[in-house]
C-alpha cells in the first residue's frame, strides 16, 4: 500500500509493474502478470509443501522469459524497483531484468526476509545469505526503518523510509468522550500472533470490565480460536477487511485505537525490523493509540520518543485492558496523545515529505 501511494496516486512516476500475484487489480498501470505453474501449485498442497516453498524461495526467479523481456523492452523504464523483503523469487526476476537491460536496482525492505513465507528448515541458512547478498547488490536500498537498516548493515546507498500513511485531513479539536461505554478500534493483518493478541484483551475486557468498552475488528485471515470467531461475528465485533474509505469512517467512530505486537522471541527479528502502516494511518484518524507490544519494536520505540501513543510492554493482557481503563478515566491524557500524533505525523511521517524523499533518491540515482 504505502509504495501504491507513492507509484500511482501521485505523478512523479510512470509505472509498470510485473507481479505473480493472480489477484492484481489493473489500475493506473500496465501489467504483466506471471502465476506459479500448475506442478508448482499441485506440490505446494502436498505434504511436501515446506520442500516446494523452499526450492521456489530458493531457485525461482532465475530466468527472463520472453514474455518479460517484451515487456520491459515495450515499457523502456528508467529503473527497475522490487519489494525484496520479505523475499520472494519475483525480487530475483527484478534483479536479472535490471542486469539484461543494464538499469538501476532499487530494492525496498519492508518486512524480514522469512516474514509470512513457507519453507523448509533447510533453506533457512541459504535463504537469509541470498536476502542479506541482494541487499548489497541493490543499488538504492530502501530500509523501512532504523532496526531494519541496522539488522542488514552498512550499505554504498541506503536509506531510511518510512511508510506512507494516509493523507491528513484535520477534523475538528478532539474531545474526549465521557459517561459512556469506549468503542476499540483495531484494523490491519489479523495473521499470525496479532489475532491472538487480539482475542486475548477482548476476552480479558468482557469478562474483567464488562460494560466499560466495545470492540470493533476489521481485517482479513484472523489467527484466533473457532469459538471466539463465531462469537465476535454473530456479536458484530468483527467486519473482515472492508476498503480503506470504510475503515477510515469506522476508526473516526471508536474512542481509541489498538495496535498489537508480537511478544515470541521467535518473532523479535520481525517485529524490531518492521514499521506498522497501520500506526502512520491511525494518526490521521486522530484517536487515542494504545501500542501493545514489546520495548524492542519500532512503534513502542517512536510512540515513547513523541508520547504520541500509551504504551504497554508487558505480554500480559490483564495489563493491557488496565491501561485501556486507566486512559478511559483520563480525559487529559486522551488530549495529549491526540495532540502529540498531530506533531509526529507533521515533523517525521507527513507524506508530502516522505514522497520528496523517495523522489530526490531516484532522480540522484539516475543522474
């Protein structure tokens, strides 16, 4: 999303985009879509599925198709630009484009390289060498954040850009609601540990604090238990993934807005090296944030720095749903997380600046 808004919302760039995503939607762009092959999909439902997924990560991506090489010859573009974490063989097919037709590679990492992806075990050493080799080879890389770009080391030519959140459009001052039940806010990925997460502060707030808040969850692929989605469906909790102009109605509705990271050592390469869009979009809605989620990740990090969100670092969702109750019976601190958002979207994440970035790279790599 954030690249959509710097690529095709705005007209600094003609873009065209080559992607094995069977689902892309045309448009302001051409495109060229190339989907995995039949035995590939076949494999992948086996019980050799992490086996497949891993000789794909590892090996695919290798060739330039006719197919390709006529559309990039048709497009004639000025540089070649990929989405390389997390890593993906479409990151490879960008990088043999941009050596056939002797362009500029500019590679952006937004996610670590394992991040949401199937493999076996086996691959991982090989895996993570091919990520951390792409990213010197990259001639701009482009680092989602301080921990990404410290995580991947020293580089001739990258730099740190932050995503694109939506676009501010200022509301009327913030008033804190009072004698009244709060609604929560959450939308964004409900995958992997954040549907847990999730479940876990709804259950402890229903059961501990009934009465005092609602929830209202939007997203798609929840990770919670079969019970608990049953039950937040048929009690109008959850509304799935909607469009962005539905949830920013949504979220200027609720009282305060919740933003869940992961706890799992397993998971601290991803969370510290990641910056959630969702925090930057949940800026422009001008509610109270509550960052959930552990010292070492990027929003905790750059809440605390602005005191532009409450932040809870402890696993523990009893304590979480406290800080939810202490902030309800706190009107003034609502303000002040409000009125400290409005001064870190303008001095770090305005969009309008984050754009001008991007732009001034590209064009000083071309020249």
């Amino acid at each position: 999303m954030t690249f959509y808004r710097h690529f095709c919302e705005r007209r600094d760039f003609h873009t065209a985009v080559i992607t094995n995503a069977t689902s892309v939607v045309q448009q302001h762009y051409p495109f060229l879509i190339l989907p995995n092959s039949t035995i590939f999909d076949r494999l992948a439902r086996t019980r050799f599925s992490r086996w497949v997924h891993g000789v794909h990560l590892r090996f695919g991506g290798r060739g330039v198709s006719p197919e390709v090489d006529t559309f990039v010859r048709d497009f004639r573009p000025d540089a070649i630009f990929t989405v390389a974490g997390a890593w993906s063989p479409i990151a490879r097919l960008a990088e043999r484009v941009a050596t056939r037709f002797q362009l500029p590679l500019i590679g952006s990492f937004n996610d670590w390289w394992y991040y949401n992806q199937i493999y076996h075990p086996f691959f991982g050493n090989s895996l993570a060498k091919q990520f951390l080799d792409f990213y010197q080879r990259c001639d701009l890389a482009i680092c989602t954040s301080e921990g990404m770009q410290d995580a991947l080391g020293s580089h001739r030519n990258s730099i740190i850009l932050y995503p694109t959140g939506a676009e501010h459009q200022p509301s009327c001052s913030f008033k804190p609601p009072s004698g009244r039940s709060l609604t929560i806010g959450f939308g964004g990925n409900l995958g992997d540990w954040y549907g847990q997460m999730l479940e876990s502060i709804v259950v402890e707030v229903e059961n501990r604090m009934p009465g005092h808040f609602q929830f209202q969850l939007f997203g798609s692929r929840p990770s919670w238990s079969r019970i608990f989605g049953t039950k937040v469906v048929r009690d109008g909790v959850f509304h799935g993934q909607v469009d962005f102009e539905t949830l920013t109605s949504a979220m200027r509705n609720c009282d305060i807005l919740l933003l869940p990271m992961g706890f799992d050592p397993a998971v601290r390469q991803i969370e510290s090296t990641s910056f959630k869009t969702k925090f930057l979009d949940y800026l422009t809605f001008e509610k109270p944030i509550l960052v959930w989620g552990p010292e070492y990740c990027s929003a905790v990090r750059t809440a605390r720095e602005f005191d532009s969100a409450e932040v809870y670092t402890r696993e523990d969702p009893a304590g979480a749903a406290n800080v939810l109750m202490n902030l309800k019976a706190n009107p003034a601190r609502q303000s002040l997380l409000v009125a400290n958002a409005r001064l870190m979207y303008a001095d770090r994440f305005n969009p309008d600046k984050l754009h001008s970035q991007l732009v001034s790279r590209i064009k000083g790599l071309l020249s």
